[in-house]
C-alpha cells in the first residue's frame, strides 16, 4: 500500500505539473512530464493505471501533439516487455485509439496496426488480421520511408493471399509500382538534400529495396499460380533472377533460370512469349543448363516436336519442379505442357502447308482427327492462327481470305514489279548495244 501511494503521490504531482506547462504551452516541460508519468506507470508494472494514464493525459483539453507525440513513441517501446498477450493487445489498443484520426501519430499508428495484425496471425485469426492491415492506408504517409511503405503494403497482399482474396490482393499489388525498385537504389543518397520534406528512417527490421523485390515477385507468383497465368509468373521470375545478389550466385539463378524455362514453354504463343523466348536463348548462363537449352531450341525451331518423345526426355526434370506452381496444380501444368506442343506443332503445319487434309494433320500431330479438329478451332477462336476447314471435304485451309480491295493491290504491286523489271531489261539491253556499236567502230 505504500508502494502505490507513492506512486499515486508522484503521479499527481506530475499531473500537476504537466498542467501548468500545458497552459503555458511549454512543449518540452508538458512532453517530459508525460513521459515521466508513463515511466513510473511502466516501473511500477501497473499495466491497467498505464493505459488510464495515456487516455487521460491524451484527452486533456488543448493537448499539445508534440506531448501526445512523444507519449504514444514511448509506450511503443513497452509493448514487447508486458507480461502476457492480453496485456500486449490491451496496450496497443489503447495506443490504437489514442492515435486515431491524428496524422502527427499516422506513422506509430501504423506500425501498431502491423503489431497487432501479427499477434492475430500468430493466433489463427488471419482474416481479422488482413482485415486490421487494410484499414490502413500507408502510401498517403508523406512522412513514412519509402520501403517501410512497401513492406507495409506487402504484408497487405500476403495477407489477402493467405486468407485466399485474390481480388484485393491485385488492388493493393497495385499500389505499388516496379519501376520504384530499380529507380530508388539511385535516388536513395539524395534524398536528406529534399529540404523541407523531413521522412524518416526505416526501423532496423525493414528489408532493404532488393531484398523487397524479390518479396514482391513472389507474392506476384503466388497470385499469378492461381490463375495459371504461366508469362505472367515467368516474367516475375525474370524480376528476380535480374536481383543481382542472385545473379552472383549460381545455386540462386540456376533453380530461377530453370523455372523460366519451364514456364516459357508453359506460356501460350504470343509476341511477349516469343521475345522472352529469344532472349532467355541468348543468355550465356543457360548454357550451364543445357537440356533446358535444348529444350527452348526445340520449342523456337519451326519443326514438329514429338510428345512421346519430349515427355520421356524431360518428365524427371518436370517431376523435380512438380510443386512450381503450388503443388495441386502439377497436374494442370503437364496437360498444359502438352497442349502447348500441340499447338507448336499446328503452328509448324500451319507454315509449311497452305491446304491439307485433317486426316494427315492428326498423323503429323499423333492425334485422332476429333482431338485435331478441336485443338486447331480453339487456335483459331483465341486468334493465334487463321484457317478454315471444310468438314465435308476433310480438308483444312491456311490460306487468308483476300477480299476484293486486297486482290486488286496486290495485282497493282505485281505490275509495278513486272514493268520495274522490263524498264532495268531495257536499260541493260540498250547498254550493251551501246558498247558493241563502239568495238565495232575502226
């Protein structure tokens, strides 16, 4: 009982105190008597009197926010140190409350809502946890160092992705622009010279931009697996097999290369997959990979692959990568594999042959002409090649249509070649007439 009553006793006097200084408007007197309440409260281990005094002591009228500043900063450092769970959340809950709706606590406020969403994580509650996280909107933060944005922002889109939102796990994704990644390391010396815009340090805990970009990539893999979109997830790959800390080492970019690889050929045809595809050949580090070499040579050089074949070549290096687009979708991504070989080998028909029968086309492709049929329409559907077939007939046309304006210009182009090539005929037979006629001259 004594113990409290001092305390008690202390406690008035600096209530007291920090009175006087408040009305005065003395910033340093009223924050360091603030502070000092908060101190005892914590050295007495009274958890319950400290989170009264701090909502006290917030809502005291013309409370200065440099005091309530400096207060909320301060208990921020107990919160690792109480006793019990319980005691943490109550602690930033109250911190929570007392920071609300105040932009001079926007960046503590914050970092307490990440406290709190943590312990909900480590507790199960993960949707209450996204839920928490979302709440808060850090880009708007002028004052928050820029990777502790990011790295805010991507708990966000973890979160979402392990509570399986996938629609808001885009949104927030997209808060965030790549660019800033590879233009910040430059700008990162310059920025104490920006003047008037004070930002702060990053806590000591907050990964550094390339590290945050390798975190961000693989949140994007995560997001992009669940659609299966395979470009998408190999340019990711790409992002991070540029990160030069893996560049520099081979046991990090060899299990990335090999990836992209895999979903290079896993990737519809399209311009973008073809590029990636012809760059990815010329680079020198997959030449110490080289069946996955061979296997992009295969997939760029136009001549039919066969399936039996290729399967049984590369079906121990696929079942190695099995888990690459998260485990249950292996399957998906084989039958993928072969659909992309069957629609590399339409597409090698489809420039060798302008017309040709659908029973010869299943024999090229080793499919029964239903199955041949049906995969050359979907090509035909998504765009990714023109032809016509004539059922009756079983006869498959590669050709395009020309309509009438098309035939005519291309006529017109013929001639013009065809009377280039008489006038150069003219020209040359006129010449050679011109230097016999000067040999036979005495």
């Amino acid at each position: 009982m004594g113990d409290s009553g001092k305390l008690e006793a202390s406690i008035d006097r600096l209530l007291n105190e920090e009175k006087q200084m408040r009305l005065a408007e003395n910033v340093a007197g009223t924050r360091k008597a603030a502070t000092e309440i908060l101190q005892l409260c914590f050295e007495a281990k009274d958890w319950k009197l400290l989170n009264e005094q701090i909502l006290n002591l917030s809502k005291k009228r013309g409370q200065l926010k440099q005091a309530v500043q400096s207060m909320v900063q301060q208990a921020m450092q107990y919160i690792d140190q109480t006793p019990d769970i319980e005691t943490r959340i109550e602690l930033i809950k109250t911190l929570n409350n007392v920071s609300a709706g105040k932009i001079y606590v926007e960046i503590e406020r914050a970092r307490l809502t990440r406290k709190l969403a943590k312990i909900k994580e480590d507790q199960g509650q993960i949707a209450e946890a996204a839920d928490l996280m979302q709440e808060v909107a850090v880009e708007t933060f002028g004052a928050m160092a820029k990777t502790e944005k990011i790295a805010f922002i991507l708990e966000q889109v973890r979160l979402c992705l392990d509570r399986q939102d996938y629609v808001r796990a885009q949104i927030l994704s997209r808060k965030i622009n790549p660019r800033v990644f590879d233009a910040d390391t430059k700008k990162d010396k310059k920025k104490p010279k920006e003047g008037e815009n004070i930002v702060e340090e990053a806590p000591a805990d907050i990964p550094s931009l390339l590290e945050l970009k390798r975190i961000y990539y693989e949140l994007m893999i995560r997001y992009y697996s669940h659609n299966n979109e395979y470009l998408e997830i190999c340019r990711s790959y790409k992002a991070i097999y540029d990160i030069p800390s893996v560049k520099e080492n081979p046991e990090q970019w060899i299990p990335v290369l090999r990836k992209i690889c895999w979903f290079l050929v896993l990737a519809p045809h399209d311009p973008m997959q073809s590029s990636l595809l012809n760059a990815t050949l010329e680079d020198k580090n997959l030449s110490e990979i080289p069946d996955f070499k061979m296997l992009l040579k295969q997939v760029v050089t136009m001549e039919v692959i066969q399936w039996t074949s290729l399967w049984n070549i590369y079906k121990d290096e696929f079942e190695k990568e099995r888990n690459m687009v998260g485990g249950s979708l292996g399957d998906k991504a084989g039958e993928d594999l072969k659909l992309r070989i069957i629609e590399h080998n339409i597409l090698v028909v489809s420039k060798y042959y302008s017309r040709i029968t659908l029973k010869r086309l299943a024999e090229l492709l080793c499919l029964s002409i239903e199955e041949a049929e049906k995969h050359l329409s979907e090509m035909v559907v998504s765009k990714a090649l023109i032809a016509k077939i004539d059922r009756p007939s079983g006869i498959v046309c590669f050709q395009v249509s020309k309509d009438s304006n098309e035939i005519l210009n291309s006529w017109a182009v013929n001639l013009e070649k065809l009377l280039d090539l008489v006038e150069k005929s003219c020209h040359q037979i006129h010449k050679e007439t011109m230097v016999h006629k000067a040999a036979l001259r005495p």
